[in-house]
C-alpha cells in the first residue's frame, strides 16, 4: 500500500524471489503519487546520525544510494552534488560546537528535484517489467487480519493476500491510526511532531557553508528543554507550500542548477508529550490550520526575523525578497500561531548560529509559518507475521534512505 520510498526498496528485493506482488496507490500516476521524498526532495545521506531510528548499516545505505544514482542517465550523474557534511578536517565543526550545537556528520548526494521524474520512471517501468501490477488511484479503506491472511478493501475490491505490507508515509496516517484503533497492540510508543518555520536567508550569507557542505545539520538543546535543529537546506532553491486534505504547511526544495539568490532551510522543535494526551498529529495539525486561518485561506504567515524578535507583524518586507509565489503566503506575526516555548527556542537557535555564521540573524530575513514533520506511532513488525509497516508509516524512518532500506531488510525476511 503506497508507493514512495520504503515500497520501492521493498520490492527491488521482493522481485528477486518471485513473489506475485501488487501495488495500491492512492495517487492518480506514478508521477502523482505521494513519495513526497523522492518525488520532491532528492537528498539523499548516507548516516549514522540523522534519518530514523533503526540501526541500519552503512553499506546497506550505500546500497540504496547506488540504486537511485543508477536510475540517472549519464549525463544526470555528472550533476549529483556529493560531499561531506562536518567532517573532522572542517573548521565549521568547531564554530558550531564551540557555540553549543551538536553538528550532524554525513556524505551527502544531492540530485536535484528537476532529475527525479526520470528516476520514478525507470523505476516504474523497471518493475512493470518484473511483473508488478500496479493499481493507481485506488484508496485503501480497510484492513483486517483474519486465520486467512489480510482481507484488503480498496477502492471495489476486497480481496485476502497472503503478505500486506503498509508503505504509505507519513501522508498516509489516517489509514495507519485506523489499522491501530482495530489492532493498538501494534503501537510500541507514541511518538513527536516536529514544529517549527522555514527560514529563507540571501545566498551570500550561507555561501562559504553551502559550498563545503550543501546540507548542513546541527541541533541544539535550547533553554526552553526543547531540541532544536535545521532541515532540508535548499541553497538557491525555492520556498513551496506542502498540501494537506484540509490545510497548508511550507517547505522547500532546489534544483540541479541554481535559480534563485537565496538558500532556505527549516528550523525545528521536536515536541513530544505524556499521557493522557496522544495525538501528536492532532496537535500540529491544528496550529498548521491556525496558521491558514490567520493567513486567510490555504497560505502561509511571512514575518520578517526582526520582527518576529518584536512580536509585531509584518507588513513590509526589506531587502530579502521571498521565493513563494505572493498568493501563497500573507504578511503577518507568526507569534499569534506559534506556542511560546517554541518561539522562544526558534529565537535563541537563530542568534546562536548568527555568532557562527554572521548574516544570518539579518533582521530582513524572512520565516514562513508554519513548518511541520507528522511522525507516525512506533509499530511493532513482529506481532503479526504478515502485516508489515514500512517506512516513515512504520514510525521508524525520516528520510529516502532509511526508508528505502527498511523496505529492502524487510523483504530480505521472506
């Protein structure tokens, strides 16, 4: 069920052992369908510090970086941006220790958002040819465990397969809270919403970072107790909505080439909660749709860092000219949606990186509001022999590779 990154490194090992195997997507196409990652991102990192919370082997990540880059003509390959982000011999890895952050090491290759259409193609045709029935625009509604197998209903169908694995992402957690209502045993733990802005700064400032580094990643513990990090740095990229059912988040994405004078990154506050509270994605939907509401429909908040600092609202912006179309987004005061420790955390995290990195605590750089990461609920794999969750669903994974290579350990056990 989905077919984004987990599903497809599950079915590259799947294939191998001549399983009759069919694809249920949601999405009209391939090139439609909710791999938010791989469809709209394109970065992928091979780590042992950032991605989810599995042990995952270096190799069996570079396993799935190679399977990707594969996918690019030769011409596409020349292109990928690899390098290494805070290796030892850097000298940002003191600056940004020195000021309290803890820098994230990784090898980077970034493909570019404009080369993945190629990717999903010859992935697709790739397993067509392998016999893997695919059914696009299909809805899954229910899943039932019974003494047979899984009994599915999607769309017309209900059928009973012998193996079901969920790999609908983190879009997918409707059907994955209504899996769990049936069978709670599933849920190991509850688990957090990241909360937080999209930060857009002029290329010049970041430039001597972006060049060694391209996607940089520290976090820190503010003094609010929360965790605080970047995301998704984007140098020359461009700001866009993220679309929900019923709301609008913000986030970014860049190109092989560069196209605009600016870079943009996320700042995030990890926010998890006790008991009896349980609906973390409750919870960051609703200040998601606050943010709409302010904004005046399906936008976002733009505020300059100035005055976010003076909690007043922005009604002119200055030298830093935002890369979101203008009906995307309203002038405003992301105070009025943002809860307090949060803002309070994003602000020390901004004048903690503008001492190592001078520029970036412009005042006229600009925030968009809101920015949130939905996590599903830690799944526990083993209750059920035949029910599977992988992927960003499973709770367990954040990005393309530790995805990819969830799917592919848990086709290996077939």
């Amino acid at each position: 069920m989905g077919f984004g990154a987990a599903a497809i490194g599950f079915v590259c090992e799947a294939i191998k052992k001549g399983h009759e195997i069919h694809i249920f997507e949601r999405s009209k196409d391939v090139y439609s369908s909710s791999i938010s990652g791989v469809r709209s991102d394109g970065k992928l990192f091979v780590s042992n510090g950032m991605g989810g919370d599995l042990y995952i082997p270096l190799e069996i990540q570079r396993e799935v970086v190679d399977y990707y880059l594969s996918k690019l003509n030769e011409n596409d390959r020349k292109t990928v941006k690899t390098g290494v982000s805070f290796s030892k011999n850097s000298e940002f890895f003191e600056r940004f220790y020195s000021e309290g952050f803890e820098p994230v090491n990784s090898h980077f290759f970034h493909i570019g958002t404009d080369k993945l259409r190629g990717i999903l193609k010859r992935i697709y045709s790739e397993f067509e040819s392998r016999n893997v029935k695919f059914h696009f625009g299909v809805k899954v509604n229910d899943v039932i465990v019974d003494s047979d197998g899984v009994k599915v209903q999607a769309g017309d169908l209900v059928d009973t397969f012998d193996y079901v694995v969920v790999a609908v992402g983190r879009s997918g957690h409707k059907l994955v809270n209504q899996i769990i209502e049936r069978y709670p045993e599933l849920v190991l733990s509850d688990n957090i919403v990241d909360i937080g802005i999209r930060y857009e700064v002029p290329n010049h400032v970041v430039e001597e970072l972006n060049e060694e580094m391209y996607e940089f990643k520290v976090k820190m513990r503010a003094k609010t107790g929360y965790t605080v990090r970047t995301f998704c740095n984007n140098p020359s990229g461009k700001v866009v909505l993220e679309e929900y059912d019923d709301f609008v988040t913000v986030n970014g994405y860049s190109n092989s080439k560069a196209e605009t004078p600016n870079t943009n990154f996320a700042i995030l506050c990890s926010t998890s909660f006790t008991m009896p509270f349980n609906d973390p994605v409750g919870y960051g939907s609703y200040i998601s749709k606050l943010g709409n509401i302010l904004a005046g429909g399906r936008k976002v908040l733009l505020q300059t860092y100035e005055d976010f600092v003076r909690c007043k609202r922005t009604k002119k912006i200055g030298r830093v000219k935002p890369t979101l179309p203008e009906g995307s987004y309203m002038l405003g005061d992301a105070n009025l949606v943002l809860p307090r420790r949060i803002a309070l955390s994003i602000s020390e995290f901004i004048q903690k990186i503008g001492r190592v990195i001078p520029g970036i605590a412009y005042p006229d750089n600009l925030m968009y509001a809101v920015e949130v990461k939905f996590y599903s609920n830690k799944l526990n794999n083993e209750r059920y022999k035949n029910l599977k969750f992988i992927g960003d669903c499973s709770g367990h994974t954040r990005s393309i590779t530790y995805a990819t290579a969830h799917g592919k350990m848990n086709a290996k056990r077939l």
